[in-house]
C-alpha cells in the first residue's frame, strides 16, 4: 500500500511538473472566462447555454488528461528506460499501475478543481448561484468517465505506442458513447449477426454515455441517489476489471 | 555457497524468434565474489543482466538467487541494480529520486541514508540540482548511488565505469572494491579489461551469447600477453570456428 501512494505522488509531481498540463488547465479556464464574457454582452443567450459549455469545456479537458498524458505515461518509462531502475526494486508490478492510475486520477481531480472553482467563483459573482449544485453534479460525474479512460489509456499504454495509445483509447472513446445508441437503432434490424454483434459490443465496451448528465442538469434535472450510487458501482465494476487485465500484461512483460 | 545459480539460460527476443541472443549459459557465483562479465558490443551482457533482475524472463532455464526467483520482492530488497547509461526522471532533483526509491526500499532513516550515499559517490554538492541539468559521469555516480542505498548483498553493475574520466574511474573502483571488502556479492559487466583484473575474482568471457570460457582472470591470461590477449585471441579463434568473417590484421 504504501508503495502505491509513492508511485501515485510521483506521477502527481510528474504531471504537474508537465507544460502540457498547465497549458491544457489555462485553455480550460480561458474558455470559461471567454464564454462567461460572451455570455453576458449578448444578452438573448440564456445562463443555461453557458453553463452547459462550461461544464462541457471542463469535461474536455479532464478527457484530454486521461488520454493525452494517460497514454504517454507508462510508454514513457519503457522508451526512455526509467522502468529499469524501477522494476528490479521490491516493489509488485501490479502496485505500479494502480500508483500511476491513482497518481493521475489526482491529477484530473486537482485541474477539475481549480477551474471548476473558476466557474463557480464567476456565477456566484455574477448573482446566478442556482446552477452550483447541479455543475457540481456534473462534474462529479466526468471525474468517474475520465477516472475509466485513464484506465484505458494505461492499458493501451502499456502494450502500444503513445499515439497507438491515444488513437485506441479515443476509438474506445467513441464507441462507449455511441454503443447505447447503437445498440438501439440495431435492435430493430432484421440481421441476426448486426444484432448480436452490437449486444456484444454494448456489454463489453463501458456504456460512458450513463456519465453524460450535462444536458440535465442545466435544466435542474438532477439524477436520484439511487442512479448516482448504481453509477458509482458501474464505473468501479468497470475499473477494476480494467486493472485486472492491465495488471495481467504488465505482469508478463519483458523489457 | 553460491549466490548465483544460473542454468542452461537461453534467450531469443519475439522479434526474431530463431535468434538466441543468450545461448544456454551456466554460471554458478560465489557468495562475497566480484564476477566480471566480458565480451565484446553486442555479445549478450546486457540481455543477461536484465534476466538476472527480473526485468526480463528466460525463454528457456533458470536462474536462482539466493534461492530464489529474480523477480521476487523478499530478494530484490536485499539487491541492487545500475543498469548501463541509467536514466533518471529528469523533474526530480538528485536528492528527491534517491528519496523515492528509499521509500520503494521501506528505508527508515531515509535522510541520513541518502547522505550518507550521495557522499560516498561524491554527488552531495548536486543533491538539489534537477537531475536534467547533470552531466554524464554525475549520471553514472548517481546511478551507482541508487543501486547501494538499501546496503546490498548482491550488486549488479552493467558498465559501470562507463562515460567516466580517470578520476572518477578510480574513485568508483574504490566503491566496488570497498563493498566487496565487506562481503557484497558483486556481478559486473564490462569490456574494459584492466579493471576487471583489477576488480574481479573470476570472469567469463561471453561472444554471441556463447559463454567461451570461465576462470581467475591470471588463470585465463596464462600463455597469452595479458587478458586482452587472451580476450582478442579467444573470441577470434571462436569465430573462425563458427565460420565468421573476421576484421584483417586481428
Ligand atoms: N529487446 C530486444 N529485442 C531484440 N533484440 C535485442 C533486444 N535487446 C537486445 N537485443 C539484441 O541482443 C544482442 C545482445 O545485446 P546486449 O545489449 O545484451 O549486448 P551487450 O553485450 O550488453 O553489448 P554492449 O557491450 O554493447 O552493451 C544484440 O544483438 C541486440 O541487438
Ligand atoms: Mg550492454
């Protein structure tokens, strides 16, 4: 155990320590600031639009973190060699992959907080207090979809190279959105093959639309309790069968 | 007693399948002994060092330390490793890397430890420069350094002295031979012969994975110049028997 938080606190330091990661945090917050001003001299834009596109500006860069950095994190380590000083120590494989999720899921929560803090600072200036439960809803729920693709991308990560990683972890991206509508519009096909083909698809790749409540909650529709907690259980069902099989790569590994 | 048991070890990397860049190698190391690993670029000593660490698995044999299997916690607590050319994350400074792995190591007196080490290789002036901005013997240095901080029973060194001045060569065959003063079993790899003699109790001498000859390196300089000769001489007659093409004037 403690040997995962001394992973996880160097991949914190690590990532901090990124350019890449300030910039990305600086557009977020400058994509905030921008849309908030637009918001306010155009005044037939409704607050519920610009909420949603901040929000929506937050979720893009907690999907960059997980993909970008993600896939480049554990690549890093086998190209540039570092692993060799690392792996002889006593410490398990399995205890580094869950440090460096662990370590990065931190990461995504600290650029999460510091330009959700920006939002939220500016409404509450601007008098529109209401909307702060629901953006805090929100962005609860984008942590947990960008805490599963952080896991994707660790996978990818470990077996392929960054761009290999990132192109995979964006396909897995796409396809987790788009699988519950899918699997919808190929219910009624006549296609046995096209049928079962996409049940395949939608029980295996994670359904990341159940994390999507950013249009909802701009209109106060917040999601109950009870659909709050089955979420948490399905990205965490979901997380720990994505460490079970990236722990069982990496356990093999040459290098 | 022995550290070390190596057994009919083969290796062949899942790009070329056919290839053995290790071929069924047998070694058995004495507890408290330097062992000097020679040969020329490319023979195979890197390749078999990982394998002695866990970083890499046999395709075939086994290999015991200790008893046990390379890539098992209990023994890697007591092991250390400077892989060739080691690379550092290069956000940390020297100071705080050596602290990460003190704490992969479960060191208790972390601080003094890490002096105490950065001392002894002679790096505690740089301690809090980032490591980006060291140059290559102070790579080497710390390389060193964090392979001796948990105090080793077993050392594995894949060319130490490389990418060291005179100076520093000196003051690292110091280390080693103080270490192996106080019982460190010690596993090197190098082609640079005039420490191994210096250095090492026994050496073998390994060309395209094939281990040509094991013994004391005055055992195996008997009837040639001098060990480089021997080396050169041994590794040339190999070859000519595996039908090589051999450079002229060697
Ligand atoms: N991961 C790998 N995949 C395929 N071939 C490899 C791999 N690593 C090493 N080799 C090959 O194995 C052979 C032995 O390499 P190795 O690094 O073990 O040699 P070495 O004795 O350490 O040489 P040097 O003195 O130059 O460090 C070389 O031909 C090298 O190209
Ligand atoms: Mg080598």
């Amino acid at each position: 155990m403690k040997h995962i938080i001394t992973i996880a606190k160097n991949t914190l330091r690590e990532t901090i320590r990124d350019r890449v990661l300030l910039s990305a945090l600086f557009s977020s917050i400058v994509v905030i600031l921008v849309t908030l001003f637009i918001g306010s001299i155009s005044l037939d834009q409704s607050t519920r639009i610009i909420v949603n596109f901040s929000i929506t500006a937050i979720y893009a860069l907690q999907i960059f973190v997980a993909i970008f950095i993600g896939s480049m994190l554990i690549y890093k380590e086998i190209e540039r060699k570092t692993f060799y000083l690392i792996l002889p120590k006593p410490i398990h494989r399995g205890a580094i992959i869950i440090g460096k999720c662990l370590g990065l899921t931190a990461t995504t929560i600290l650029v999460t907080f510091f330009s959700t803090v920006v939002l939220l600072l500016v409404l509450f200036i601007k008098g529109e207090t209401s909307y702060i439960g629901p953006i805090l809803v929100s962005v609860f729920y984008s942590t947990l979809e960008s805490i599963l693709l952080i896991l994707i991308s660790l996978f990818f990560s470990s077996v392929t190279s960054p761009i290999m990683a990132s192109v995979a972890t964006i396909a897995f991206f796409f396809i987790g959105h788009a699988s519950s509508i899918m699997q919808r519009i190929f219910m009624t096909t006549e296609s046995v093959i096209l049928r079962e083909g996409m049940r395949v698809v939608y029980y295996t790749f994670p359904n990341l639309e159940k994390f999507n409540i950013r249009n909802e909650v701009v209109y106060g529709a917040l999601p109950s309790l009870t659909i709050t907690l089955t979420t948490i259980a399905y990205a965490l069902v979901y997380a720990v069968f994505l460490l079970f099989i990236t722990n069982a790569v990496f356990k093999k590994k040459d290098f | 007693m022995y550290s070390i048991e190596i057994k009919n070890v083969s290796k062949s990397y899942p790009k070329d399948p056919e290839i053995q860049i290790v071929k069924n190698i047998s070694l058995s190391i004495k507890h408290g002994s330097v062992f000097g690993f020679i040969g020329p670029n490319g023979a195979g000593k890197t390749s078999t060092i990982k394998m002695l660490v866990g970083l890499s698995h046999p395709t075939e044999g086994s290999i015991k330390i200790d008893n046990k299997s390379p890539d098992d916690p209990v023994l890697q607590k007591k092991l250390g490793f400077m892989p060739e050319s080691p690379a550092f994350y290069q956000y940390l400074t020297g100071y705080e890397f050596l602290e990460f792995v003190a704490s992969l190591f479960d060191i208790k007196d972390t601080d003094e430890r890490i002096e105490k080490t950065l001392k002894e290789v002679d790096l505690l002036h740089a301690k809090d420069k980032r490591i980006r901005t060291y140059s290559k013997g102070m790579l080497q240095r710390l390389g060193l350094a964090q392979a001796i901080i948990n105090n080793p029973d077993i050392l594995f060194l894949d060319e130490p002295l490389d990418g060291l001045d005179p100076l520093g060569r000196a003051e690292i065959k110091k280390i080693i031979l103080n270490l192996k003063s106080k019982g460190t079993t010690i596993f090197i790899n190098t082609h640079i012969l005039g420490d191994v003699e210096e250095i090492c109790d026994t050496v073998s001498i390994i060309d395209k994975g094939e281990i040509l000859v094991t013994g004391s390196p005055s055992v195996l300089s008997q009837g040639y110049k001098d060990l480089e000769d021997a080396f050169v001489t041994m590794i040339q007659n190999r070859r000519k028997e595996r039908g090589d093409i051999l450079i002229e004037g060697h």
